[in-house]
C-alpha cells in the first residue's frame, strides 16, 4: 500500500486502484478509483482506459473494465454509468439500470450524477481532471456519485446531489460521509476571467478562499475546497479532500490538460455491499 496526496494506493492482479481512507472505514461500501495504469489499451490510451467513444477499441475497454472490477472487488454486470454533460441533474437507480452505459446502452441523457439504496448497484462516475464526488448515508443506506467539472461545481451539483438523497432515502446532510476523488488540484487549475466571473456569481464561492489571482489575466481555482465549501452550506460535515492533483501525476493519472485532449478516462465506482 502506498499514499498519493490522502489517498491509499493498492495493485491487485497487476491492476492499481485508489482508495479514500474515510470510505474504506465503512464495511457496508465498496469503493474505488482507477488509474491509467494496468489495462490493455494501447497508444495514447494507454493502458487503463475506462472512456468509451473516444477513438480506442471498445473490445479493449470492456477488458479494462473487467480487470478494473475483479481487481477492485466489483462485477461488471452491476456497473451503472453516468452521462455526463456537464449539468446538475441526478437519477435515481436500481437493480433494473445495471449494466446500463457498460454492456448496453445508457437509456438516458445529461446525467451527472446517480444515487441509489440498493446492494450491488455499483455506480460509476468519470473524470480526468473533473471532481469525482462520492457521497454515503450509513444511516438510511444509501450513496450517491456525482460529476463536477467547473461548470457543475458552480452550477452547485454536490448540493443538488445532497437534495436528491433527501428527496429520495430522507437523507440527513448531517449524517453524510463525502468524497473528492482525484482531479486538477489548485495548484494546476488556472482560468481566464469568463470562468472566475461563473464563480463569484455564486455568494457561498465568492468568499469562499477558492479564488487566486495570477496576473495577466488568470486566476487559480481550487474546485475542491469550492465544492467543500458548497457542501458544508448544504449541512455537510464530513468531508474528505483526495488532495490528488490529476495534472501534477500524468504518469499515474489521466489529465485532459496534460494530455491536450489525447487520452483514456478513469473512473470511481461506489457500491452497497450485498
């Protein structure tokens, strides 16, 4: 075992994954994140691509997948996908949607992020410098993912996924254990102006510490003390930072800003155990 930023770092059959230490506590959750290492794929997606329609074989992403999952403890025949477009809607799934966006086709649109109650339902969220968002209620059973590019993180996605799981398992924000997952850290994420002016239009980021000015027109955001912050005014306590920059470990980790757009995908994958 070994640990990047907060995260915990394991290989199983030649294939590494990611932990966060917080989650892997409770016994009732299965989680993990991958790397771009211990896949099949070949060129500029090698080797751990889990992002179909980028241009790689989907024979080859579907064995990703299946070396991903059996080292990490999953099934592939229980994997539910995202459709991530950067908006804020969240879908409520169960036994009926596994499977979907990995063996079958994904029967639905702009969805970017998931929860659900039930055992076995294992609910994937991408990113390759995006924030992967875990969420989990040991009280009611239930988890949740959710995808937050800056787009997302200022649209308030991590507080609309908060809602859903209210709405859904009568969730208590209090009782909610949240995850950021590997991503652009604040170090690496530097913006021109249009997408510091999306941030400070929103009051809970304006004063929120998230913001540093560069000169010469750019700023640095950190995305995930913007969504730390979100959260705690949605009533969330228990936060834990991954503190793992996607950019800063290129050779670890997909980063579409270290790649110019050339790359596989990653994933995190959150499950109830059965």
């Amino acid at each position: 075992m070994q640990k990047f930023g907060n995260m915990l770092s394991y290989e199983n059959q030649g294939v590494p994954f990611l932990h966060l230490s917080s989650f892997e506590k409770q016994a009732w959750l299965n989680h993990a994140f991958a790397t771009r290492l211990g896949g099949v794929s070949t060129g500029v997606y090698a080797a751990m691509n889990l992002g179909f329609g980028r241009g790689d074989s989907e024979k080859a992403v579907l064995e990703n997948y299946r070396r991903f999952c059996s080292a990490a403890g999953f099934s592939i025949e229980n994997l539910v996908a995202t459709a991530q477009t950067h908006q804020t809607r969240i879908l409520r799934v169960g036994a009926s949607e596994r499977g979907a966006g990995i063996l079958r086709p994904k029967p639905w649109h702009d969805i970017d992020g998931l929860v659900t109650n039930e055992a076995e339902v294992s609910l994937c969220v991408y990113g390759a410098d995006c924030v992967p968002l875990l969420f989990a209620d040991p009280v009611q059973r239930a988890i949740g993912v959710a995808h937050a590019g800056w787009r997302g993180t200022a649209a308030g996605i991590a507080a609309v996924t908060v809602s859903a799981m209210e709405r859904e398992f009568g969730t208590r924000a209090n009782d909610l254990l949240v995850g950021i997952g590997p991503s652009i850290g604040p170090c690496c994420f530097e913006v021109d102006e249009p997408v510091v002016q999306a941030f400070l239009r929103v009051s809970v980021l304006a004063d929120a510490h998230c913001i540093t000015e560069q000169g010469n027109g750019k700023w640095k955001i950190d995305l995930w003390e913007a969504n730390a912050q979100i959260l705690r005014c949605a009533g969330v306590r228990q936060i834990e930072k991954g503190m793992l920059c996607t950019r800063c470990h290129p050779d670890l980790l997909w980063s579409h800003r270290a790649t110019g757009g050339k790359r596989g995908g990653m994933c995190g994958i959150l499950s109830i155990r059965g």
